[in-house]
C-alpha cells in the first residue's frame, strides 16, 4: 500500500511540473509536449532502439535470471526471508530495474498506456504463475501489441492516430473484463 501511496504521489507531483511547462511552453513546444504525452512510435529512429536495446535488454537479462527470485517473493515475505532470500535486496533490485527499463522506453516513444498493465496480466492467464515465463511471454505480447496497435493507427485514417489513443481504446475494456472475470471467479461477484 505505501508503494501505491507514493506512486500517487510522485505522479501528482510530476503531473503538477509538466503543467506547469504546457503553461510555459510556446505552441509549438506546447503541441509536441502533447504529442509525447499521448506516446508514438513516429519519432523513433534506429539509433533509438539502439539506445533502447542496449539498456533493456541487459536488464531484461537480468530480471528474467532473477525470475525464481520473484516466485519466492510472490510466497510473501515471511515464507522467502525462511527460504534464504533477502527481500529488501531483491525488491530494490526489481524495482529499480523495473523503472529503468519503463523510463527509457518513455523517453523515447512517449508514454503509451496500458501496455505494461494488460500484457503481464495475459502472460500469466496464458503461462501461469512462474515468473521465469511470464516475464519472456510479457515482453512478446507486449511487442505484438504494440505493433498490432501502431498498426491501427498508422491505418484507420489518413492522419496517424497518437499510439497511446489505440492502446487506451484497447486496453480499458480488456482489463475492466479480467477484473470482472476473475471477479466472478474469486468472490462470486
């Protein structure tokens, strides 16, 4: 609960400075922040998903080595520490290399919603709860998403749609339908 807190409020606070720089910006700088903010792939180059590679994929390498880390930490606290893990550790680790990865992806493509929250979801739902293959068929559906959606923006008009736009159409429903489901599933609701 306090990681959620302190999600709410560092986004509040970074929130209130990007205000304050669409309040100061000119209107060209204006239009560009907005387009950032609903993400895209129209800007990306090859020395950007150079740059991209380089820091991803080493931490992806890492936080898939450290995949049955995270089974044990998914048993709770308690039940890892009496397996010989320390939990401190590990989470900072996870955590800043779960940061890292998801700031310099937005850096260059903007921010594109609901990809890192629908993606994982479907990877467990398809290949169960290990972490060593959720997280390897997190990163495909995540990509096949990503370009079945840049796809339908590049298509449905003759202007390209904001990639953030599609995934947001998409990617609502799908979880408001898993939460109803499982729902259902786990509480007769």
């Amino acid at each position: 609960m306090a990681l959620v807190l302190s999600g709410i409020i560092v986004g509040a606070i970074f929130a209130a400075v990007v205000g304050i720089m669409k309040y100061l910006a000119a209107d060209t700088q204006l239009r560009e922040i907005t387009f950032w903010m609903m993400g895209g792939l129209y800007y990306a180059t090859w020395s950007d998903a150079l740059l991209n590679l380089a820091v991803v994929g080493p931490v992806f390498s890492l936080l898939w080595f450290l995949g049955w880390h995270m089974n044990l930490l998914s048993l709770g606290d308690e039940e890892a520490r009496s397996l010989g893990l320390d939990d401190a550790v590990f989470r900072f680790v996870i955590i800043t290399a779960a940061a890292l990865t998801a700031a310099v992806c937005v850096s260059i493509c903007g921010i594109i919603a609901w990809v890192g929250l629908m993606t994982p979801h479907a990877a467990r739902l398809i290949f169960g709860p290990d972490n060593r293959w959720v997280l390897p068929g997190a990163a495909m559906l995540g990509a096949i998403y990503l370009l079945l959606c840049d796809t339908l923006a590049r298509t449905l008009t003759a202007a390209e749609i904001p990639l953030g736009i599609v995934t947001s159409i998409v990617g609502a429903p799908y979880l408001l339908w898993l939460r109803r489901s499982k729902g259902r599933a786990l509480y007769g609701l």
